[in-house]
C-alpha cells in the first residue's frame, strides 16, 4: 500500500518549497480579510435613494411635491390662457376658469393607468401646439398687424430669417432660428412632463379630485350661464379651445380663398383692350411708378414721426413748384402690413387683392395684366425695373412686363449695406439716372423703382450727401460707421419710431431732390407706400392707409385725375378719399384713355 507522506512548509530560508514568515503572514492577514470583510453592496437605484431621501427629509420632500405639482398646474393653466397678443398678456388675463382644464381632470379622473399615460402626453402636445399657434400670433400681430395663418405663413418664416440675417448678421439669424426649434421641442418636454404629474396627482387623490373637478365644472356653467365677469373679461373661459378652433376655421378659409381667385385672376377688365387703346393719354411721357418702404399714414399722423414728415413734404412741394412740378395726393389700403412688400406692389400693379403668398404665387404664375405690363404691351415704351432690394433670381420680372431688370448688383454700388437696405436711395436714384433715365432712347419710358432706405430697422440711416459726391458710394462709409445700431433702435419703441420718421424724410428727400434735378416737361411720378411701418411702431389699432401722389409738369396730367378728389401737394388731406389698394389700377388706366375689354372670367 503505496504511503502519501504531507510535508510541512517549513519556515526556514533557503528550503525549496518553505514559506517564508513574512509570506505566511501576508497569507493569514488575506485569509482574515477574506473572513471579515461585508460583502460588496449592490447598486442602489435611483428610485430608492429618491425614496430613502424622502423618508430622511419628509419636510422637504413635501415642500418639494407641492412646488413641482403647482408649477406644472400653473404651466398647464397658462398655456390655457395664454393671449395671442403682447398688450393683452398681463396678470388679468389668467384670472380665468379655463373649460379645457376642467374637461381634462374629469378625463384623467375617469382613465385606467395606462390610457390616462397616453391621455396625459397628447394633452401636453396639444398645449404646446397650442403655446406655439399664440406666440407665432403675438410676433405676427407685433410685426404686420395680423395673426399666424398655419396654410399660408409657413413661407414667410425663410424670409424672417433672411430679413435678420441682414439686419443683425448670419450668425444671430442661425442662432434665432435653433433657438426657435429647441424652444419648441423644450416646452413639448416641459408640457408633457407637466400633464402627467398633474395625471399622476390626480388619481393618486381620486375623491378628493373628483369632488374639486364637480365643483370647478358648476362654477364654471354658473359664471357662464350668467355672463360673469372680472377684469374686463368673462370668468368661465374656453380660451385654448376658442384659439385653436379660430385657426382651423382660418386654415379652411384659406384653402376655399385660393380656390375662388384662381378663377377671380382669370377675369381682367382689361385683359383683352387692344394695345392702341391703352395709356393713350400719356404717350410721349417718362413715367416713373415708385414704391417708398413702409411709408404708411402713421408717418403723416402719429405725434412722434408727423412733424418731420410733415416739413419734409410741405419743403418738396415748395421746391417742386418751383422746378414747375405739382402734385395731387390721396390715399391708398395696402393688401398688407407691415412688411411683405411684395403683395403690395403686386396688388397695385394687378388690380387684384393680393394679401398673402398663395395669391402671389397664383397670380405671379398667371398671364393676368399688371399696369407695368399695359406699357409694355402699347410697344410705345421701354420698361424697366430699379430694385436695389433684389439679389437674387427674381421670375417675377417677366409678369410685371419689364424689358430690363436692375437688381442690387447692375447698380454699381461700392458702398456699405445700411442693415437690410443694399445702398441708400440717394445713391439708386443717382445709379438709375445715369445708367438709365439719362440715356438717349428712341421710346419714352416707363420705370418701376423701389427704394429700400426706409425698411426696418431704420438703423443705421444713410444722410443726404451732395449729388455730384455720390461717385461709386463710398462717400457712405463714415455715415454707415457712424450711424445707430440696428438692435439699439429695433428693442426700443420710440427710437424706432424716431428713426423710422427720419428714414421716410431721407427717402422723399432723394425722390423729390432727384425730380427737381432730372426731371422734364416729359416726366410723371407716381409715388406711394407699400404698407404701412410693423404694428410697434405705426400702432397696434392703426390702418392699413399709405400715401399716394402723382406729380408732373404737364397740367393735362393732374386734370386727368381732377374727379378723383385728391388734395393738392405732396400730403394728402386726412379728409383725402381711400380706395383699396387694387383699384388703383383700372382708376389709373381708365383716367388716362384705356378702353376696357374684359377677358375671362
């Protein structure tokens, strides 16, 4: 039987195999260790410390509770109740008992957990889309006097941040426009967190929910049953149900809308008037239509703008009777307010109601005669446009009839921007004079000109300089540097409106100036505004008036016009007749010899 023999580590040195003492001592320590030490402990959840800190803090996690739950109820509350325009947002206006909150505990109440989850999250989407459809109002309403139209405006916002690109530089324009789709994203998280607490609130509470829920819903069909009010305002309020149904009934009357001027476009007074009987009344002569840049009846009336506006006007009529000119001035309703100049131009031009983008784009992409394209159409003038604002492809050249385009660079201009404004008025004038108005041309002409000195936001201005110092306009740089900033001037009010009065000055100035100087027996002005300056600076209750005048030489062109009213000189009487905006076009060719013959309809 074979004998195992089990040695024993030997403690002395230099044996194969002995342990040493210090060996041996760091073994027994590890196997005390390995004896002694609590085993590792396993990750605690979040959810249980949160738990256990409340348990520890029972104070603080209550005050912590209360505080998250009234901030979600008054986030809920105020989306409610949220105005859709800047002087309506004040404290008495959420002193209201919205119906939608109402109607939304009683179906959190009623829910099974999971359904009252999916319940709680569509709730906090439709408060944000909510939240949002107000604030677009509110900046629509500040800036161009009307609310957000969800089937037309979606266009505008491009041309938004294009316009604050110009104005305050690329890298705010991308930074607004980030800002804009993370604040959107950030109030749907807010807004959806803040309903599902509120949910959460409510069933773990359920009689006592129940019981505040009956007794908001009879309080709220008493105060509206008997009309009760406080505030100014009633007490029992559908506010967020009335906000979202208005701008559903908007997005169906737009859509019909479009529909009727697609045929509307097609039926033209004129249409089909031979090219002999257009415009006979005015052959031989240059004719200049101008547009100056928000020239509206604020800048003629409102206390702050009216009375540099006015010595400016009553100056250029005194010098333009001493050159021999003489006007004749009314006013005119704008199809729009407060920017999208276009419309203007394009409602003037057609004799068509062009409000918004989806008539432009109808009536653009027709063959509907515009004014501009009578003239053209005789082949007894050239057509020309000046438009220092377009600097990029413009098709719509071709529907206003004009031989020749001269956009922001044909105008040979090596001056400084002033904010949105590519270079001055002065300086386009001057370009225009030179390079088109001044030239030997077998045909009189007829140009279509629109000055830019006057967009918002009015800051820096360019200043008068001497005609024969315009040269390539770098004379413009020192005035450029020295002149306000654009964000100083655009956040406050009454620098806004100073400034927007003093850019209309400049622009009649250097219109009326350019007339004395260039203008001929031959020549005939017709000048007005587009709209009128945004709702912050013309006035939330403002018209939608711009001035119109036409000035010439010739007495045999002011007679034609005799029957229309208008007051003498460039300010027209506040008493002055009003046509919208589109009736000025077959008022014009009717008055100066058109014969109409109508086309389809």
């Amino acid at each position: 039987m074979p004998v195992f023999t089990r040695f024993r580590q030997s403690s002395q040195p230099g044996i194969p195999g002995a342990e040493s003492e210090t060996e041996r001592g760091e073994r027994e320590q590890a196997v005390t260790e390995e004896v002694e030490a609590p085993e590792t402990p396993a990750p605690v959840s979040r959810l249980t410390r949160l738990r256990t800190w409340r348990t520890r803090h029972p104070r603080a996690a209550r005050a912590l509770h209360l505080t998250t739950t009234a901030l979600a109820a008054v986030l809920v509350l105020g989306a409610l109740l949220l105005p859709n325009t800047l002087d309506a947002v004040e404290p008495d206006s959420f002193a209201r008992i919205p119906a939608e909150a109402v109607i939304g505990a009683v179906v959190m109440l009623v829910l099974p957990r999971r359904p009252r989850l999916a319940a709680a999250v569509l709730y906090g989407l439709g408060l944000t889309a909510l939240t949002t459809v107000n604030l677009l109002d509110i900046g629509f309403n500040e800036y161009l006097g009307r609310g957000f139209n969800a089937a037309l405006d979606w266009d505008l916002l491009p041309d938004a941040q294009a316009y604050v690109g110009d104005t305050l530089g690329g890298g705010i324009a991308t930074a607004a426009a980030v800002g804009a789709v993370v604040l959107v994203l950030l109030v749907a998280a807010v807004m959806v967190a803040a309903t599902i607490r509120l949910a959460e609130v409510l069933a773990r509470h359920r009689l006592r929910a129940t019981k505040g829920a009956l007794l908001a819903g009879t309080v709220w069909v008493t105060c509206s049953a008997l009309g009760l009010t406080l505030f100014g305002g009633p007490i029992a309020s559908e506010r967020g149900a009335g906000a979202l149904r208005v701008h559903a009934q908007r997005t169906v009357e737009s859509l019909r809308d479009e529909a009727a001027f697609v045929q509307q476009a097609k039926a033209d007074t004129f249409g089909n008037t031979p090219p002999d009987q257009l415009l006979p009344d005015l052959r031989g002569k240059d004719v200049i239509f101008t547009f100056i840049e928000s020239y509206g009846r604020s800048a003629l009336e409102d206390p702050i703008m009216a009375p540099g506006v006015d010595r400016t006007l009553d100056t250029s009529t005194e010098a333009l009777a001493k050159a021999g000119f003489h006007a004749r001035s009314g006013w005119l309703t704008s199809a729009t307010f407060g920017g999208s100049s276009w419309l203007g131009h394009s409602t003037t031009m057609s004799g068509l109601w062009i409000d918004n983008q989806r008539r432009y784009r109808t009536v653009t992409a027709g063959d509907h005669l515009t004014l501009t394209k009578a003239f053209r159409k005789t082949g007894a003038w050239d057509t020309v446009g000046v438009m220092p604002g377009v600097q990029k492809g413009w098709p719509e050249e071709k529907w206003y009839g004009l031989d020749k385009l001269y956009d922001a660079f044909d105008l040979g201009y090596r001056g400084p921007k002033f904010s949105w404004s590519t270079m001055p008025d002065q300086y386009a004038l001057e370009a225009f004079q030179r390079r088109v108005h001044g030239k030997k041309r077998d045909k009189p002409l007829m140009s279509f000109v629109i000055l830019t000195s006057s967009h918002q936001p009015w800051a820096p201005l360019p200043k008068m300089v001497g005609w024969d110092e315009l040269g390539d306009g770098s004379v413009f740089d020192a005035i450029q540097k020295a002149g306000k900033k654009a964000s100083d001037v655009l956040t406050d009010t009454t620098k806004s409106r100073q400034e927007y009065g003093k850019s209309i000055q400049y622009s009649v100035t250097s219109l009326t100036q350019w007339l004395e100087r260039y203008g001929t027996d031959d020549t005939v002005l017709v000048f007005l505004g587009d709209h009128q300056p945004m709702a912050r600076v013309s006035g939330t209750r403002a018209s939608r008036d711009v001035p119109v005048s036409i000035v010439a030489k010739d007495p045999k062109v002011l007679g034609k016009v005799a029957d229309w009213n208008w007051a003498e000189g460039l300010k027209p009487d506040r008493g002055a007749p009003v046509w919208k905006m589109s009736a000025f076009r077959d008022r014009f060719l009717k008055a100066y010899g058109s014969t109409p013959h109508p086309s389809g309809g």
